[in-house]
C-alpha cells in the first residue's frame, strides 16, 4: 500500500432539536486497521478523479484554518484537538450561511508517494438492509464515499516547499449554488488561485491557433484534436493532470515554423506546465455544440461536411441520417409512418 496513515478521526455533524446545526466529537484516534487504511487510500483516489474541483492558497497565514494548521505542523498542538477546532469551525461557517450540511466529517493527515497531505471531507452516513448469520434483515450503516459533496485536501509538501504556488489547497464544493462555495471557500481560509476552466480554454485555444501555423488540413485538424482528447480522456481516468510537455510528447510532429505543440504554447499563452483537466471544456475538442431559443444541438466534429452540413448563407444546418430514437420521436409527433428505405 502507497499510503502511510499518520492519523485521522470521525466526528459527526447533525441537527439539534433546535434545527441548528451540531458538532459531536470523538475525544481520541480510531486505531489504524487495515480497513482504515483501505478507506483512507480509496477517498484519495476518489478525490484524485474528480476533475471539477477548484485551487486556491492562503494568502492571509494569520487566518483561521491556515494558522490552526501550522500549530499543528510544528507540534504546537496536538492532531485531535486540532481536528476539534476545524470541525468547530466547519459548524460555525454552516450555521452562519444559514445551511444544513450534516455528515460524518473525517479529517485525516498521511502520507502518500512521498507528499503529506491533510484530507478533510464531510461524508454521508447510509442505511442499507442487510442480512444477519441468523438470516435476519437487519439495518447496515455505511459511509458514501462515491458521491463526495464536500471535500478539501491540502497539500502540505507543496505548501512548505513552493510558497509561490497558487494551488496547494483544493477542494470541491459539491452541489451548485453560490451559497455553498462562499461557505467552503470561507471556511478554508484560501484565496482560490489556480483557474482550471481557464487553463483548459487557453489549451483549446493553443491547440487551434497551433493546428493552423501548421497548415493542418480539415481532416488531420480534426484528428489532432482527437488525440488531444484522448490523452486528456486518460489523463482523468488514471486521477492525473494533463502536463503540457507530456501531451506534446505523445502528439505527431509537424514540419513548419514551430518545432512542436509545447514550444507554441508556452511561448503564445500563459499556460501552466500542468493542470487538472475539465471534462466540459474537453468536449469542445471533438464536439459542436450550442443551445438557445428552445433547442440544443451537439454533434461529432468529423461529421461537419459529410453527414452535416451547414450554410451560412440560409443559416441552415442539414443532417443526414438522424438517430433512430430522434427519428422514432418525430414520426410518432407528426402522425408520420416510417419509410422504407
């Protein structure tokens, strides 16, 4: 196992009979066991994978969280009192934003292919049925650890070594609403840096403005952007970023003015050397899509010129050959019956 477990606790959050919202708070460490390890590695590996998460960096170290933390780090004070005061703090921010977030909150520091981390997620308490020796239904009680709605992890390597970076704290916000990002954001003390969505839109762009210096045609145009969008598609399913250099690497060689994708982009666009990779701006890749006025149209960019065809004089787009549910819909809505072809 690539983790080393230095400690963590669970304390539970729930609702008072008052509706407000309450902290109960375990007074020691669980042991680390096997099966705490395994769930430790697993809600790593889980975060790694969501590429909808935002970065920031304390920029005020006199703050709350970032000033509880470095007593922590320096021995000052001890991991469950600490964990106490952030879990403290966690009630106090969704009480003051008027919210009721509950969970099992766990807070974790370990150690994981030679960077120490701080987790600190708000996880969901479930029942299940389950069946006992006796063959007796029976409730279960399980922690959620698929559908993560609150998570932060802060990279404490990165933090100590590149006071410079931008993106050391991460986190994710869970369900949309202005709301609940101000009410993590606050708690976390950070200032958010590090702009994922933009990074990804300057990749696009890069990868267009480079596709035309070197005189790709429609055709290879469009298969660059495909193997753009596969190393990307890989980058995400393996939990890693997208590195600028390495995609370079695996993308073919053009000759032309410019020797390669990497030199182009880091010379023409503030690009980071690595970032996370947005699955919505992704698809930009290989899809044209647009929506308004009542309709929504997306389809594959190979399909422009030969199954789709657009005039911008009539401002007409043309399918040929529509999906056979679509097709079953519209025959069904216009009384139509279905030709023989």
């Amino acid at each position: 196992m690539s983790l080393s477990l230095k400690h963590f606790v669970l304390h539970s959050i729930g609702l008072s009979e008052q509706g407000q919202v309450s902290l109960s708070l375990r007074s020691q460490e669980p042991p680390v066991t096997d099966n705490a390890l395994e769930l430790i590695e697993n809600l790593h590996l889980t975060y790694n994978s969501k590429s909808s998460k935002g970065f920031g960096y304390f920029a005020a170290p006199e703050a709350r969280l970032p000033a509880q933390l470095q007593q922590f780090l320096s021995g000052e004070q001890e991991f469950i009192p600490f964990s106490g005061e952030l879990a403290q703090e966690l009630v106090d921010r969704i009480n003051h934003y008027e919210l009721t977030e509950q969970g099992i909150l766990l807070i974790a520091y370990y150690e994981f292919v030679g960077s120490d981390y701080l987790q600190i997620m708000l996880l969901q308490d479930k029942a299940a049925p389950a069946v006992n020796d006796n063959m007796e239904i029976t409730a279960s009680h399980y922690l959620e650890t698929s559908a993560i709605q609150l998570a932060a992890r802060i990279d404490i390597t990165e933090m100590q070594r590149n006071r410079e970076s931008k993106r050391y704290v991460s986190f994710i916000r869970g369900r949309a609403g202005r709301k609940v990002a101000d009410f993590f954001v606050d708690f976390l003390s950070c200032e958010e840096g590090l702009d994922v969505k933009q990074q990804n839109a300057m990749l696009m762009s890069a990868v267009d403005e480079f596709c035309d210096v070197v005189n790709l045609d429609p055709q290879e145009k469009t298969e660059y952007r495909s193997q753009v969008k596969s190393y990307c598609d890989q980058q995400i399913k393996d939990g890693e970023e997208i590195q600028v250099k390495e995609l370079s690497a695996n993308l073919p060689s053009h000759d032309g003015p410019v020797e390669d994708f990497y030199s182009y982009a880091a010379e023409h666009f503030p690009i980071e050397e690595q970032f996370p990779a947005d699955r919505s701006s992704l698809k930009k890749l290989t899809k044209y899509f647009g929506q308004g006025k009542g309709m929504t149209i997306s389809f594959d960019q190979s399909l422009l010129g030969e199954r789709v065809t657009y005039d911008p004089q009539t401002d007409t787009l043309t399918v040929v050959g529509l999906p056979p549910n679509l097709k079953e819909q519209l025959r069904r809505a216009t009384g139509g019956s279905e030709s023989n072809e």
